[in-house]
C-alpha cells in the first residue's frame, strides 16, 4: 500500500508534542511491514532544511481565495528519516521558524492542505490512503470529497487520528471563500457551533477516525472540548490504537545522548552515572531520589499546580527529594517555577525552553518521572520512561490509564485519580518510600524496561484499518 501521512509536525524535522513524534515512528514502522508510507509536511525554516539535501519534485502556482501563492515540494534524498519526506514551501506562509502560534495559522495551513491536494492530483495514478492527523490537515478529507478540483480523488479512502481533541482550529465563515470550490449545500460538513471546524469536519468527513488510545476514545465521549455529541454519532467508524515508540530512537543501549549507555544488564550503573552527570550540570545530590516533570506547562499538564507541589514536596522533605523540571509554556507557570530555585538552591532546578538532548538525558538518570495531567490523549513521556528504567508518576487519565500499573497491583509505577496538590503530593510520598526499598525499586527497573511499546503491533492494526 501506498500511504500518504499529512502532518503539521514530523521528529527530527519539526516537534511541538507527542504528535511529531507519532508522525516521525509509524510511517516507518509500516515501511517494515512492506508498504510505502511517506510524510508531507510544512517546510518551516529549521536547521533540518539547512543541513540535508532536497530535491524540488513540485513547483506550481496554488490559490487561496483571491490570491495566488507560490508552492514549492521538495523531497529529502538521502531518506534519513526511514520513509520518503516531502516538505511544502508557501513562501511568506509555511517559511517561519516556529510550526503554530502565528495570527495567520489559517491561511497557512488551509495554504498547505491545498497545495498537497493539487500536487497529488498531479500524479499519474493515486495513493491507497490519505492519513490525516489533527485539525491542520482536517479539511483535507472534505476537499477530496466535495471541492470541485479534487473529484479525481474522491474514492481515496481518508483516515484521521485524533491527537489531541481540545484544539479543532475554528475559524470564522468570513474565510469560506478561501476554501476550493464546492457545493455550497455540503456546507453543513465544515459547520460546527457556528463556526467552521476543521477537526469536526474531518471527523465527519474523514472514512474512519482514530484515536491515540482506547481510553482516551472513551473518554472523548464525555469531554471533547464540545465535540462529544459528533464523536458519538460516528463512533461506528472510530477506535483506539495505542501509539507506540520508535525504539530505534528511544534505546538506552545506543542513545548517543546519553552520557553512559546502558542495557538491563547494567542498568544500575548506567542510571547511576546519567543521574550523576544530569546532578553535576543542575547542582543536585545524586545520592537523591530524583522526580522529574518533562513537557509542556500548561494546565492539560498539570502544570499550573506543579509551583505548588514542589514547594511543598521540598519543604517538608527537608531536603531529601531533588526536583528537576524541563519545560515551558504558561509565563505565569514559568516565573514560579523559577522562583522556587531561590528557596530550594541545591535540591531544585528548572529549565526553561525545549531540548531534546537533555530530556534523553533526564529519563536516563531520573529515578521517577511526574506526569499529573488532566488530558492526556496516549502520553508518551511514560513510555519512554519505562525504556530508561524511570517510574512513571501518573494520573489514570487517557492512555497513561492504559499503559502504567499501580505498584499495588501488581505494577510497576504509581498512579494517582485526581489533579490535585493532595492526590500528586500523596503519589510523590509512596514513590519517595518505594525509593527506601532498593531491592522492590531494582526489580520494577528491570521490568519495566523488558516491556514492549515498540511501534510494531500498532503500525499493523492501522494496516488492517486501511485495508476494512
């Protein structure tokens, strides 16, 4: 099968989230299994373009309402992500350095959607899937259904996964006229609440929906930002497939960001000398049990609560625990963040910004890892945790539900119901005494780092999908 993956994000090209991890594993995963998956992406102005070789494959005219803009396609030639990459260049909309965030997110992704469907129905024959993921390439499976330009591409059978439901990219009936051609009566599949919806009218639109996990499905049911009664009504062409992780990428053993590699053979020695060097750099004592939190400050993360926890985990640990947090987001959460190293100097420290090489290097060396959120569509942080020897410190939400075991039954991390100061602190309390116990912590390292979240069985169950 021909498979053709649209994504605002692709790891190592472009990553804000899970969504470009995700997007950078499983097309490559399904190249494994004997198809051809390729991914189409915004060419944003990263160091990737700067230092990889491309070659043009599209250079055309595309229109978005009353103006024309420039397109450019380039193919990168020496297939160093393990699938065939296509980046679009729309000069002025797509060649920025950051992927979202922009006042004209619109126009450059609805830009992009158009420029892929053009240059698609260029072809001399037709790819057997368009794989859509999130609402920035939501309106692709409405355009190839009904605008009057892609009817060469109605019968292509359009799948969407959802990443993450609490962002649908509305935007106002003002820009319909920035949309290709169609039957003004088939309006009512962009419509929702009023407003034009991308990730509704993919949800409508699109052959069969997935999400990132079983539980997460379940729970868009009750909570999809006001999705629910839509998800509901198309729950006949919807399930849950549990991401995976690229363990090519993510494996201890060869991570050339590691300051030691590490096998379960000598796991102890190799998280010893990562937490040793991650202490050195953060001015922490190794001898510690260390808690981390990775990923974005913001309040589907918990993060709003962390200044909190951690002022009170630090306080009356009398200096037992070290907190180390990589991230950003919300400036308030930030600036309190901050804060705290000018109370809690040598049990504390905080990076603020986004690096990769450092976040290897904290699942490497932390002993747990704090993942309170209150959304939390699959996770994948808890994954590759477990991969490190790191426990998982979660809330059961989403697919940490699905993926992470309570120690008391049985399992091999602790899980908390509530975002709550009370519920996390409580956690972080169990997890500090199970640190106490060096033989129970020893055997839930070497476990968890035999359990296999590798991308394997989920690329198929898309297979099987694609093919129903």
């Amino acid at each position: 099968m021909e498979i053709i993956h649209l994504s605002a994000e692709c790891y190592p090209v472009a990553k804000v989230g899970g969504l470009g991890d995700v997007v950078g594993a499983l097309p490559k995963y399904q190249n494994k299994l004997g198809h051809f998956a390729k991914v189409v992406m915004p060419a944003y102005a990263v160091p990737f373009l700067q230092q990889n070789e491309f070659e043009v494959v599209y250079d055309a005219w595309g229109r978005l309402g009353n103006d024309n803009f420039p397109v450019r396609i380039f193919r990168e030639k020496t297939n160093k992500t393990g699938f065939d990459l296509f980046l679009v260049h729309i000069a002025g909309l797509t060649d920025r350095e950051k992927v979202y965030g922009y006042a004209d997110d619109t126009e450059r992704f609805l830009a992009f959607q158009i420029a892929v469907l053009d240059w698609i129905c260029q072809w001399e024959h037709r790819p057997d899937v368009i794989h859509c993921h999130d609402h920035h390439t939501g309106l692709v499976p409405f355009m190839m259904g009904n605008c009057h330009a892609y009817t060469r591409l109605k019968d292509i059978p359009s799948i969407l996964t959802i990443h993450n439901a609490q962002y649908q990219g509305q935007f106002g009936w003002d820009k319909l006229f920035e949309i290709p051609a169609f039957d003004l009566r088939k309006s009512g599949l962009l419509e929702w609440d009023k407003d034009i919806n991308p990730l509704a009218a993919a949800i409508k639109c699109a052959w069969k929906v997935t999400t990132v996990s079983e539980s997460y499905l379940e729970e868009l049911s009750h909570e999809a930002n006001g999705l629910q009664s839509l998800l509901a009504a198309e729950r006949w062409k919807s399930s849950g497939i549990l991401n995976g992780i690229d363990t090519v990428v993510w494996d201890p053993g060869t991570d050339p960001m590691l300051t030691k590699n590490f096998q379960l053979k000598n796991a102890e020695k190799g998280k010893k000398a990562n937490k040793e060097a991650l202490c050195a750099v953060f001015n922490l004592n190794p001898d510690k049990p260390l808690f981390t939190f990775i990923g974005r400050l913001v309040g589907e993360k918990g993060a709003d609560l962390l200044p909190d926890i951690f002022h009170n985990t630090l306080a009356h640990s009398h200096g037992n625990v070290n907190i180390l947090v990589l991230g950003s987001g919300d400036p308030v959460v930030e600036s309190r963040l901050l804060e705290l190293k000018n109370w809690f100097s040598g049990s504390y420290n905080v990076f603020i910004g986004y690096n990769e090489q450092l976040s290897h290097q904290i699942y490497a060396g932390a002993d747990f890892l704090l993942m309170p959120s209150r959304v939390e569509p699959c996770g994948l942080n808890q994954l590759y945790a477990l991969r490190y020897g790191t426990i998982p410190v979660v809330r059961r939400i989403g697919g940490l539900r699905d993926t992470v075991t309570d120690i008391g039954d049985g399992g091999f991390g602790i899980c908390h119901d509530q975002t709550s100061i009370t519920d996390v602190g409580h956690a972080i309390g169990r997890a500090y005494e199970l640190y106490q116990n060096k033989k129970q912590m020893k055997a839930i390292i070497h476990y968890s780092m035999q359990l296999d979240h590798s991308w394997d069985r989920a690329a198929q169950r898309y297979i099987d999908l694609y093919q129903m």
